[in-house]
C-alpha cells in the first residue's frame, strides 16, 4: 500500500492518465507489450511506474525500471516519484553512468537507456526486472530503438522461461507505427493506449519577419514585452544551447532584476524555520556535482512530434488583439526595471541537478516566472505555470557526413512536429500564446518531423555492442529504423581493422563475400574493447595501452578526447566581441597571449611536439590535476572547469574498466603524474595511430600543389577537398608530413581537430 499525502493526491487526480489506470493494467496483464501514448504532461513517467508498483509488479524481488534518453528526466523523475509515493530513495532510484543511488530494496529504477543497454550485456534475460517501460520513445534515441530491438526477443524468451516480463513503449506522440506496424519487430501488433490530452487551446503568434542572424536578442525582446505588457502566467523560451540560456537569463535578470529577501530560500515551500535550516545544513554538505554529458560522442537525441496536435495550436481564434506583439524589435536598450521582478531560470543538459530541480518550485511571490531552455523542455520535463512560449525555431544538432564521417554542430530550423510540441508547452493548465521568431512562410518549410538519430550518425559503437551481445548479423536485427546498408557496412569495416570483428574468409562471389563482410564474429580483443564505455577507435587505443607503462597516459589522453571542448576557444574569445575600449582590447591580447602560452607550454618540447594536440590535452589535464583541478585554475589557464571534471571522472571510470579486464595492469588514477618520457611519447603515438589508422592525413607537398586552394592542406584518403591543420593547433606551425586526426570538423574550413604526428614507415 502506498502512503500518499493529500496535496499529492489531488494532484495526482488531476492527471490525465490516472483515469485510464484500469485500462492500462488490464492491456499490461493481457499483453506482453503495450505502447502509451500520450502528451506531455499527461502524467505517463511520473505515474505508470506507480501502477505498476501497486499492482504487485515490484513485489517477490522483482523490480520495474524505467529508461530516459537524458540523464536530466532520469534524475528528476525519480526523485519526483519518491516523494510522491513517500518512499525513500533506496526504493525509488536512479542510475545514470556515473553515478546513482540504486541499493538492494530499489524497487523503482529509472535509469539512461544507455545503462539498460550494459545490462543486457552481463544478464541477457534481465532476471531482476519484472518490468521494462521504456519512456521517450518518440525520441528515438538511438539506444532507445536498440533496447526496443532487443526487448522483441527477449519478452518472449522470459514468456517461454516460465518468468515472464512485461514492456511498456511510452510516447508523447502518436507516431509510433514504426514499433506496432513492424512485424520483424513485434509479430503481433501491440496494443496503443492513448491518453486523452487535457491541452488548452494555444495561439500561435508568428513573427512577420525572419530574424537570420540575432535571434537571441529578438527573444530577448519578445519576452521583455511579454512580461510588460500581458497578464500573469509563466513564459518558457526556447534556445538551442548553453551558452545562449545563459547569456539571455543574463540580460533578462539585468533588465528585470529581482532581490531575494534575506532569506535565500524563498523558493522552498517549506515554511518552517527548523526545516530551513535542516535543508540549508543538508545542501551545504552534499558536494555538488556537475551533470556531465558522457554520452558526447553521440548526438543528443531527436525531437520528434505529433502531427495530430497541429490543429488544435493553429487557430488564432482567441479575439484577444492585444496578446499580438508585432514584431519590430527596435526596442532598443532595456532599462533595469526593478518594479516587475522576473525569476529567471536556465535549463539545459548540464545544468547541476540541483539547480534543474528549480523550475519545478514555485516562483517567488510577486515575481513572474521564466525558464529559458534547450530542447530539454519540449518533451521530457513539463515546468508548471507556462503560459507563453518563445521559440526560436531552431535546434543544435550535430550531423556527421555520410561518407567521410565529418561532423558539425549545426543550428538548424527544427520540425514543424518540434515546433508544435514547444507551443504545445504553454496550454497544460490554462489557454497559452506561442511566439515563434520566425515566420509562417519559414514554419511552412520546416520539415514535418525529424528523423531517427541511428540514420544520421555513423553506427560502430552499436554494432560492436551488439556483436558483443552475439548478434553476428546486425543487418538481421529487428532495428525500429534500420540503419542505411552503408553505414553498417562501414561500421563492419573498421571494426575489422581495430581487430575487434575476425576478417571474413576470402569467398568466390562478390555477394558471398559481402555477406561474410556482414556477419563477422567478435574476437577477444573485440569483446575487451566492448566492455570500455568510449567509442571503438577510442576503446583499441585502451587496450594496447599497457605496453611500456604507457597505461595511465592513454587512459588520460582516451579521457580528454572524448569529452567535448575542454578549453576555452583562443580564436572565438578574440573573434565575438569586435568593438571595445582599448582598456578591453588590451585584456583581451592579454588574455589570448596567456592562453597561447600554456598550450605552448602543454605541448612539451622535442619528441613531445609530435604528440601534438593530444599531447596538449595530457599537459593540460596533468597540469589541472596537479592543481587539485580547481575552478580558478581552469579559468586563468582558459580550461573549461566542467570537461576538466568529467575527464576526471571518466578517468576513474576507465581505469576500473581497464582493471576489470585485465587486473594484473593495476591500473590507478595518478594526480600526480609525471610527463611521459620520450620514449613514451613515440609508443602513445603509435597507439594513437593504432586507433585512428582511418583518419590518416598526408600533406600535400609543393610540387603536386596545382591549385593554391591546396596550400598547406591535407589529403585524406575519402574526400577530394583539402583538410587543414587549425591555427590553434600545436602542430600548425609544424606541418608533419603524416598526421591522423580524431575528427574534421568543418566551419570556415575543413579542419582536423586533435592532430598528432606519425612517422610514414609505421604506416602498413
Ligand atoms: P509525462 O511523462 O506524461 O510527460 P509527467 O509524469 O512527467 O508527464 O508529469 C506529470 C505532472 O507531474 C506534470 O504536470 C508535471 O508538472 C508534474 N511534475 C513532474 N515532475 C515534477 C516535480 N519534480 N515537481 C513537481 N511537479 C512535477
Ligand atoms: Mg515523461
């Protein structure tokens, strides 16, 4: 029986989905699997685990977990379930990659689908679990439709066991005929509940024109004349990433500053003064720790949306003339107006979980709220008391290039499907008004939904995994959306040449021979590194790494190239703010010279040059450890503190994986570690090669120069453009005649990033 307190219950009532409880039940008893759908908000992460605890699913040892594509939903929803189930958290618990509270009385387990995924591994039939939900379906995240996968098989498997599990596909939209249409997926067709939407009608206000370049501060402007000019009620804007959240939560707390009273806990609804300072003692102590986003290598997961919202947000019929804002934005500068507070919040990915939890409380009295988010807040957090929507329209992704692999961040207009789920955000709890900065010819043009993220991104990491797994032919694998044919073949082909797949056997036809290409069973090597959490170029680099003490180099070098961005741009910091005083200017060539200088220092003398950037990353992080890897060490020496912590982490991560494989390495985390000797250096290159012989890259010399275009450039073996080095790299002025790169990135140029040099005679 669970002990719910009475405000929980009534706002429990008031859920959607809780009048569909019955419905639920009975279709998850009757069916092996059964997919939800239902809008944002209608209650289907916070509830159904609920149920199905209720129900007696957690009950004899069992244990019902709950996969999210992002670490933020898993955190807060369990916590979130907690409460409102008046369970401590070793009952209700999370588990993300780094770090988690799950004991042996969890009954309730939310955790990263990527944590489930591991799991599999080490217990195929997932014995403990009586249940899986996965949540976010509509995501597709690309672990999200591999656990579908391999869920198809493993239900029924647990049936024939005699111990049998449940699924459950949740979804926030009603697009999910790729999982019940799909007969390799599920013979017979799930069952769909849909949860009735209790959505309010929104209005869309679209701008007339299309700001190109400054949307940020167009949203700035909208939201300053939202909070001036119309009725109480929440505003959420929407952004695309980090920096811009902040840099608009800056200007918005300028131009509406709001004091706390003396009490710096206005925002906790506990009134009494004992519980104040219980929770003031208790914040002080727990160490906070950033929200890290591991899974880097990979694109955040898709938006997707649902087309059947888009009637009921398009009709304009609110007569309400005033809530139309035009849209000039020549308002020119705000004036700090202290008379209408405004509680600025950001949230985003790496938001520290304690600082996400915020949007959840009430706003301070006499303020109004507003969230200013990525992509985060369209689907898988619902913040109360939104009454207005900003959208930009757009969406960071990252886009890797079919052939050759190149990536890119890019900003890019979103899907209509998108863009409605984000107005959709302003209609939970009363009638609400979306903003979009864009106009309805661009809407017009927008694609209707996104496409499954395992078509858009290079797929080796998964199909090691599921070799791992012994699934040989991962062409056969009942994927939601298959990958395309090439990518999988791709994938094939350089995890054959890390020595992770055996080489197929030579075969007589050519259809017979890309058949074998196709199936090629894992080796040990292959199974050592699918047991390291970083990508496969990443995991052989691991493996060869105990060879001549050069462990603890490589697990930092492995470390520092997959977290993403770890110091601070050089060229950028100069480049964005044109026009200042010389005072300023002055700071800034100060600043840039200080920041050229250590990576100089970084980048070692003699043998180590060659090293290049990567030996820039280890002087960097050794120099940081070494400095006990402080916030001020890592903002005087132009290091970003979060990534400096999180190669940290993962740090300690990979040593344990290391030793799991191999103890007698006794591998251990050094804070103090010394340079690598040279002849060090020279092995770390040639286990760097081992790792990257793909991305191999020779200069072009003078004489086979025939178009300027080429000029310093770089020949890779799959483009027909030139790849340069960047000016910030530490082999720029070096130009070695062979590189291998970790990745080109392609902004103003092609340029490789992560650069060492390799010597020709070790190329085979
Ligand atoms: P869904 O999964 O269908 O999108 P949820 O179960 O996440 O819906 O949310 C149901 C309701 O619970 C929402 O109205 C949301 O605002 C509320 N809610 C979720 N998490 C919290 C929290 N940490 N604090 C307060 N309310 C919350
Ligand atoms: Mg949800």
């Amino acid at each position: 029986p669970v002990n719910r307190s009475t405000a929980v219950q009534e706002a429990r009532l008031k859920l959607p989905i809780l009048a569909e409880e019955q419905v639920v039940m009975e279709a998850v008893r009757e069916n092996p699997c059964v997919v939800i759908c239902g809008e944002t908000g209608s209650g289907k992460t916070t509830q159904v685990p609920q149920f199905l605890y209720e129900a007696g699913y957690a009950s004899d040892g069992g244990i019902i977990g709950i996969t999210e594509p992002r670490r933020v939903a898993a955190v807060s929803m369990s916590h979130r379930v907690a409460q409102e189930m008046n369970l401590p958290r070793q009952v209700v618990s999370y588990q993300i990659r780094y770090e988690g509270n799950v004991t042996s009385d969890t009954k309730i387990k939310f955790m990263t689908d990527g944590v489930l995924l591991k799991e599999i591994q080490k217990d195929f039939l997932l014995q403990r679990y009586r249940v899986i939900i996965i949540d976010e379906a509509h995501e597709r995240s690309v672990y999200t439709d591999i656990l579908i996968g391999l869920l198809s098989r493993i239900i029924p498997l647990r049936n024939k066991k005699g111990m049998p599990m449940k699924l459950l596909i949740m979804s926030a939209t009603l697009r999910v005929e790729d999982f019940t249409d799909n007969q390799k997926l599920f013979r017979t067709p799930p069952p769909v509940i849909k949860v009735d939407a209790r959505q309010f009608p929104v209005t869309i206000h679209f701008n007339k024109r299309t700001p190109l370049e400054d949307y940020t501060g167009e949203a700035f402007h909208k939201t300053c004349k939202i909070h001036r000019m119309l009725p109480p009620g929440g505003i959420l804007v929407f952004l695309t990433g980090q920096a811009e959240v902040n840099s608009l939560c800056r200007r918005l707390r300028k131009a509406f500053p709001f004091r706390r009273g003396n009490t710096a806990e206005d925002e906790d609804d506990d009134s009494s003064e004992s519980m104040r300072k219980f929770k003031k003692a208790k914040v002080k102590k727990t160490v906070s720790l950033p929200c890290i986003d591991l899974d880097s290598y990979s694109a955040l997961p898709m938006d997707e949306g649902d087309e059947d919202r888009e009637a009921g947000v398009g009709d304009e019929e609110d007569g309400d003339e005033d809530l139309d804002l035009g849209d000039d934005p020549a308002d020119g500068n705000e004036k700090a107006d202290p008379s209408i507070p405004l509680y600025v919040l950001p949230l985003y990915s790496l938001l520290a979980p304690e600082q996400q939890a915020k949007v959840f409380r009430p706003s301070p009295p006499g303020t109004r709220l507003c969230v200013v988010a990525t992509n985060v807040a369209e689907t898988s957090l619902t913040i109360p008391g939104i009454k207005y929507v900003v959208d930009c329209g757009r969406v960071k992704k990252r886009f890797y290039d079919r052939v050759t692999g190149v990536s890119s961040f890019q900003v890019t207009w979103t899907s209509q499907a998108s863009a409605n789920q984000r107005a959709g955000r302003a209609g939970r709890t009363e009638p609400g008004h979306c903003y979009r900065l864009f106009s309805s010819a661009v809407f017009g043009d927008f694609s209707l939904f996104s496409e499954a993220e395992i078509t858009r991104r290079p797929v080796e990491d998964l199909v090691l995994q599921m070799k791992d797994l012994n699934i040989e032919k991962v062409v056969n694998f009942p994927f939601p959306t298959p990958p395309s044919a090439e990518a999988l073949a791709a994938a094939e082909q350089l995890l054959v040449s890390l020595g992770a797949l055996e080489k197929p056997p030579q075969r007589r036809t050519v259809k017979e021979m890309q058949r074998a290409q196709l199936s090629c069973p894992i080796t040990a090597l292959g199974r050592a590194m699918a047991s390291f959490p970083v990508a496969p170029r990443y995991a052989k680099m691991l493996a060869l790494g105990k060879q001549q003490d050069c462990l603890p180099y490589i697990l930092t070098v492995v470390a520092a190239m997959t977290v993403r961005e770890i110091f601070e741009d050089i060229v950028v910091f100069f480049l964005v703010r044109p026009a200042h005083s010389d005072e300023e200017n002055s700071k800034i060539t100060q600043r840039r010279a200080r920041l050229t200088q250590m990576r100089r220092l970084w980048a070692g003398q003699g043998a180590s040059l060659l090293l290049g950037d990567l030996m820039v990353m280890l002087g960097a992080v050794g120099a940081c450890e070494f400095a006990c890897c402080t916030p001020k060490f890592c903002e005087e020496n132009g290091l970003r503190y979060k990534a400096m912590v999180e190669i940290r982490r993962l740090r300690g991560q990979l040593t344990n994986a290391v030793n799991a494989v191999c103890p007698e390495v006794g591998a251990f985390v050094d804070p103090k570690m010394n340079p690598p000797t040279e002849h060090q250096v020279l092995c770390l290159r040639q286990i760097v090669l081992a790792g990257l012989g793909d991305h191999l890259a020779r200069r072009v010399q003078a004489e086979d120069m025939l178009d300027p275009k080429w000029k310093n450039g770089y020949k890779t073996p799959l483009m027909d453009d030139p790849v340069f080095i960047h000016p910030n790299s530490a082999l720029f002025k070096t130009l070695p005649d062979f590189v291998v790169y970790q990745e080109i990135m392609e902004n103003t140029k092609m340029y490789m990033r992560g650069v060492s040099a390799v010597e020709a005679e070790w190329i085979p």
